[in-house]
C-alpha cells in the first residue's frame, strides 16, 4: 500500500518527462477568474499560424459515459474525427442528443451501449443533452489541433511536443460567450500563459430531489 | 337694536340655546372630521391594495404563462424545430401552446430576440423583446425569466420570456396575455376600484367606468400637468363628485408606456357616514328644543318664587307684617322664603312691642327703650315731680255702676294725659284715680318746672272743659288737686327683673305727693300747690304769679317747706 502515491505520482508526472525528453516547446496554460481563483474544465489549444496542421484522431473511441444520471466527464476535448461512445451505465434509460451546428445527433433512448459511435467531423462546440433528464449536459469540444488540454482542478492546461512556431491559443469554457484567444510564438523553453477569464452565469440546473424523499433528507 | 336679554328665562334660555348647539355643533365637526379622514385612510388603503393586487394578478399570470411556455420548451420536436429555424412550422406548432396555456401570445424568439414565430402576425412595438432577454440573461436561475408590459397592435400586454434549453439556452419563449376590458373588470371585480387603463397618449385602453364617467375622467385628467405615478391617492373632482386616484405607471420597452389608474369615489365611502351625520343634525334639532322647553320650564319655576319674592316684600314694605309666604322648597329659594318669613315675625314682633310700649309707657320712655334697651337705669337728677289727684272719687264710685266709673275716670285721665304729654311731661303711673307725672325725666328738660306749672294750668282748664260736658249730661262736676315739687331723685328702671317700671324715687317725690294733699285744705283755697325749689327752677318766672302760703311741716321731713299756691 505504501507504494501507490510513489505509483501514482509517476504516472502524473509521465508526460512532463516525455515532453522534458522530446526537444519540442511547452507551453503552461493557467486559467484563473478574475479573483485569481483556478478555473477547471477549461479547454486550451494552440493552433499553429505557421503551417497546416495534420490531426489524426486516435484510433480507439473517446468515451462519455452516463452515471447515475450524470455525464462523465462534463467537458470533453477531441481532434475532429474522433468517435465517441456514450455508454449508458444506470439502470433507467438515457437518450443522449445533440442539437448543435457542429454534429447534431439523437442517439434515442437506450440502455448499456448504443448501437452506434458518434463520430465529431466537424471543429467546433457540440453540446450534449439527455432529451428526459433535463439536468444532463456535458460538452465535446472537437478541435482541428492535437496541441490542447483541459484545466484540471488546479486551473491548469500544460501543453507540449509543440514545434517552436507562431500560434493561436484559444481558451473555451461553457461559461464564456466567446473563446478568448491570444496569438504567441512558441520556442523551445518553456512558455507560462495566465489566462485571466470572466465566466458567465452557471445556469447548470440543479438535480430535482428524488420523489418520496423530499424534504426529509 | 338691543338684543340683550332681559329676563331670566330668556337668559338661561339663551345659556341653553348656546350649551347646546356649541356642544353638538363640536361634536359634528369632529364627527365628520374623523369621517372624512377615515373614508379617505380607507380608500387611500383600497386603492394601495388593488394596485398590489393588480401587480399581483400580472404576476401569477406571468408565471402561469411562463410555466406553460417552459413545459412546451420541453418539447424535443420544438427544439428541434428552433435549431433548424423552421419558422412555418414553428408558427403552426404555437397555437397548440396559446390554446393549452390561454395566453394571447405566445412567440418563439432567437437568442438574440429575432421572433422566429408568432401566434401574431404584429410585432410588440420598439425594444421591448431586446429588453426582456437582456433582463432575463441577468437572472441567475436555471430557468431565467422576464416579464414587462408592450404594446402590440394598439392593444396593451402583459409579456414574459422564458428560455428555451438544449440543455444550453437557445431560444425564448415569449408568452403574454392582453390587458383589456375584461381584464380591468377582473381586478375591478376583485378589488372593488374602478380601473381603466391608458396609454401613453392619454386615450382610453380599457376601464369599467360608464362611458360618460370615463370622458369625464379623461377631461378632468388632461388638467393635470403630469400624470406620472401618484403614489397616494390623489382629490380629483369627477362627475359631481370626490374621486380618490392612484396611478401606477407601466413601462412598455424604453420609450412607451400605459398608466393604470385607480379610483374611489369619496363620497360613496361617506354616504354611510353622511346618513350619521344627519341623523346627529336631527338629534342636534331635537336636543335644542328640548334645552328651550326645559330651559323655559325650569325658568319659570325659578321665577315663579322669585316673583312670589318680589311681591311679599313690596307688602312688607307697604307695612303687611302678617302674610307668610310659606315656602316647602328645600333649596335656596326655599331658605329665602323662610328668611322673609323670619323677617316678618321679626318685623311682627317689633311692632306689636312697640305698640305695647307706646300704650304702657310714655311714648319718650318707650323709644328710649328701644333705642338703649332696659338698661335705663340708677341716675341722680333734678325731676319735677307732678302729683294730682281727682276729689271725691270715692263717692263717685258709690254713684255709679262700676263700668260708667270707668268709663268716667278713663275719659278724665285722658284728658289729663292729653294736658301733661302735650307740655313734654311724662306719666309715669296712674295709681287708681291719680296720676303721676315727671318733667325732666327720662329726658332732661331745662324747663321742666315751667313745663309742670304749665302742665297744671292746662289740666285745670281742660277739667273745666270736661265738667262743662258733664253738665251738659247731667253729671256732677269733678274736682282735682295737684301738687308740684322739683328736687333730685333717683331716677331709672324699678321692679324686679321680669318685670321693670321705669320711675324716679326719693324724698322729693314724696314732697310732691304731699303738697297734693294739701290742696284739700280748705284754708289754702287752691287746688295747685307748688314749692319753693320748684319756683326756684323756673325758667320764666315772670309768667307765674304764687301766692305763698307759708311754710308747712311735711309728714317725714323735718324741715319746714315753703309752699305756693298757683293759678
């Protein structure tokens, strides 16, 4: 037992020394509110100015599952193409559906898995809903860039394996009406960006108390 | 012109008149003060409750409708049906909600407020829809709402957005009902206020008035200046009577709006109240005129005593000392009436004394009397004394029947009386058929001894006179004698204490008796016998011309006495 937080922080810290070992550049994305307070589930990417970038989507499925009436995780971030499975792991049914521009899809009501993988073709936001739990929301951010990642707790998105170049760092969040973007150029040491963002309401609406149960728990 | 009055009855009338109507005239004005202040307080309350209720009703409906429009938001098909734009659909779809929902509009709106579709073909006017989603994207709610007034087509309504999710916002739902004649008959039918409506060029939107009221409003209400929002309610003089108004101003977008109005009419709120206050005029009528009739009642019996008063002493003062008023009153009146009567008996009393006085003692010593009271009393003083004394009584006596001797002496003493009281002489006792008589006593007399000669002379003319009238009846004549003598005596009230004569004594009273007695001798020839002190007195003894008779030893004096005869 003693071993795991050793285990633990050898995995967390993996990909710092994959990218420590790689010559490319890093660049550090840290996301605060404007009191200074970290901003999770924030998503930043770099798209290079310089070149067109190639993205290749990986060859196993993302996966967004549904749990206890929730999705997991809230906001997931994707390569176009990418294909998406969103098992259904409650009991009761789920009917997972889309209506945004980028993939609008109705996967209908169903339990376990659903017959079919969505595939996200097109860059861009796509919002997730359960069409008879009006609580379930969730996010696919689809991006034409292999450079991103999401803020964990901590506020923080590092990003590596960048090739020193010009880029365009844009930062979304389901709470920001508008991606907040900045253009830097990257070389071969390590880049901090603070990213200061106002977030909007979060009108997440709040889980209905179980039937029978209300008011007395 | 004096209007004073001027007797007692109309004076306390008057009092009355003026208690009264003073009492009740106050407590009118501030009976119908306290009326007035409490209808007002009482509309004022009124007309602050319906606005409430009528912002209350706008917002149970709004949440009705909003409640229907989020439900039908619901709808995956419709959400569908936003996110495509496809309008001809949509605007199929809404009238389904309207029917379910009983709104009078329902519109499907894009995020940034485009009416995608419309249960209306109208548009509500200026930025009214812009307004409410940019209201409602600041409410922090899940399920974030607006609601305002508009105007759409002329006509006034009640407006509210709701979003449409999936699961982000991306749409509205705007949703309304119209504000109308059958809605103001609604809140007036709830609240009891006229209501009406208007828009914001001052015409008619809706209200319950009857035509002519409503024009008349409108008149009385384009003379105000500025018809803005009147919080309390305000004096407005409509259709002959008092309206109370409240206005409650109602934006519409930034640039419109409608004004509610509110109103009671003051004087139907009194009606109740005025009924009162003429019953008090009444009661006010009625308690004057019972104020004249006791007033005038209790004058007169207040006066009646008070003239009975006025009477009996107009009788006292004319000398009626024996008429009683006699009064049974137990009040003041009463104990001045018997005060009268005590002055009577007083006054009753005095006279009958004065009266027994005057006919028992000389009139000088009966006012002396009264005057100082029985203490006249032991004094040392120079008296003449008169002594005289009728002859031959004791065989008249046996002549005649005891009652014509009375009347016989009677009639002699009282001439005799008559001789000495008018000389200023005083009898001082009748011992049966002989008078004593005093000169300088009880008042002092400086010719007292010129008084009791003359007293004599004048007794013996008026025997003279008397035996003439005898004669005339066939009687014999009477014969007197009088003695007179002046020396000092003691004089002052004599007897024992219940009963006083006033009287002198001493030697020289004796002396007087004496020398009465002397007259019977026959030698001396007179019947008026007098001494040397008394001519010594004389004042005037020019006018007296004595014979002396020589001097006579007096029974019990040791000195001889010069005695006179007189006349």
């Amino acid at each position: 037992m003693r071993r795991i937080p050793v285990l633990l922080a050898l995995v967390a810290f993996a990909p710092l020394l994959a990218v420590a070992a790689t010559t490319g550049g890093r660049v550090r994305v840290e996301i605060k509110d404007p009191k200074g307070a970290p901003v999770a589930d924030a998503v930043a990417s770099l798209l290079p100015l310089d070149a067109p970038v190639q993205v290749s989507p990986p060859a196993e499925p993302v996966v967004v599952t549904q749990d206890r009436e929730e999705f997991q995780p809230y906001v997931t971030a994707v390569v176009t193409g990418t294909r998406v499975a969103f098992p259904n792991r409650d009991k009761v049914q789920h009917h997972v559906f889309s209506l945004s521009k980028p993939k609008p899809f109705d996967l209908g009501l169903y339990r376990g898995d659903p017959k079919e993988l969505v595939t996200f073709d097109q860059p861009g936001v796509v919002t997730l809903g359960c069409n008879i739990h009006d609580w379930m929301s969730a996010y696919v951010v689809v991006l034409a860039t292999p450079h991103f990642a999401k803020t964990a707790a901590d506020g923080l998105a590092p990003i590596g394996s960048l090739p020193p170049g010009n880029y365009r760092l844009e930062v979304w969040h389901p709470r920001l009406k508008t991606t907040v973007t900045r253009d830097l150029t990257v070389a071969a040491d390590a880049l901090t960006q603070v990213i200061s963002v106002t977030l909007g309401i979060d009108r997440r609406i709040r889980r209905a108390p179980e039937s029978g149960a209300a008011g007395y728990k | 012109m004096n209007l004073r009055p001027k007797t007692f009855g109309a004076k306390l009338l008057l009092l009355f008149v003026i208690v009264v109507a003073a009492a009740q005239l106050t407590t009118g004005i501030i009976v119908a003060r306290a009326n007035r202040a409490q209808a007002r307080a009482g509309i004022d309350e009124q007309l602050a409750r319906a606005a409430r209720a009528f912002a209350q009703i706008v917002q149970d409906r709004n949440g009705l409708l909003v409640a229907s429009a989020t439900n039908a938001a619901r709808d995956y098909q419709i959400k569908q049906l936003f996110v495509s734009e496809d309008t001809a659909t949509l605007t199929s779809a809404l009238p389904s909600l309207q029917l379910t929902s009983k709104a009078d509009i329902v519109s499907a709106l894009s995020l940034d407020g485009r009416t995608l579709a419309s249960t209306m073909r109208a548009r509500p006017a200026g930025d009214v829809l812009a307004q409410l989603i940019a209201r409602a994207e600041t409410d922090p709610s899940p399920f974030p709402t607006a609601t305002g007034y508009a105007y759409i087509e002329d006509a006034f309504y009640s407006l509210a957005v709701a979003p449409m999710r999936a699961p982000d916002i991306i749409g509205w739902m705007a949703i309304g009902f119209r504000i109308d004649h059958a809605f103001a008959q609604a809140l007036e039918a709830q609240t009891g206020v006229a209501v009406t409506f208007l828009n914001d060029t001052g015409h008619l939107l809706a209200t319950t008035l009857p035509a002519a009221t409503a024009s008349a409003l409108m008149s009385a209400l384009s003379a105000l200046p500025q018809l803005d929002e009147l919080r309390s309610a305000a004096e407005l003089p409509l259709a002959g009577e008092t309206a109370l108004l409240t206005v409650r101003r109602l934006p519409a977008g930034t640039n419109h709006f409608a004004t509610l109005l509110l109103q009671y009419s003051l004087d139907e709120k009194l009606r109740p109240a005025r009924r009162s206050e003429r019953l008090l005029l009444w009661v006010t009528l009625g308690s004057i005129a019972l104020a004249i009739v006791i007033s005038r009642g209790f004058a007169q019996r207040l006066a009646q005593p008070i003239v009975a008063l006025v009477g009996h002493t107009r009788r006292i003062a004319a000398g009626d000392y024996a008429t009683r008023i006699g009064s049974d009153r137990d009040d003041e009146l009463g104990r001045l009436a018997h005060a009268f009567d005590q002055m009577s008996d007083g006054l009753a009393e005095r006279d009958r004394v004065r009266d027994l006085l005057d006919k028992n003692v000389s009139p000088e010593v009966a006012a002396q009397l009264l005057r100082d009271g029985a203490a006249l009393g032991g004094e040392e003083r120079e008296v003449t004394i008169l002594f005289a004394d009728l002859r031959g009584f004791t065989t008249l006596s046996e002549q005649l029947a005891p009652r014509d001797l009375l009347a016989l002496l009677n009639r002699y003493l009282d001439r005799m009386s008559a001789a000495i009281e008018r000389q200023g002489g005083v009898i001082d006792k009748f011992i049966g058929d002989a008078i004593m008589a005093l000169f300088g006593a009880p008042l002092a007399q400086d010719d007292a001894a010129d008084r009791a000669l003359a007293a004599a002379l004048a007794m013996e003319r008026a025997l003279a006179d008397l035996n003439r009238e005898l004669a005339a009846e066939g009687r014999p004549p009477l014969a007197l004698g009088i003695g007179i003598n002046t020396a000092r005596v003691v004089a002052g009230n004599i007897g024992s204490h219940r009963r006083l004569n006033y009287s002198v004594i001493g030697d020289g009273v004796n002396v007087a008796a004496r020398l009465q007695s002397l007259t019977r001798t026959p030698d001396y020839a007179t019947s008026v016998i007098t001494s040397a002190a008394t001519l010594a007195a004389l004042r005037a003894p020019e006018k007296i011309s004595p014979r002396p008779l020589g001097p006579v030893h007096v029974k019990g004096r040791v000195e001889p006495v010069e005695i006179f005869a007189v006349g």
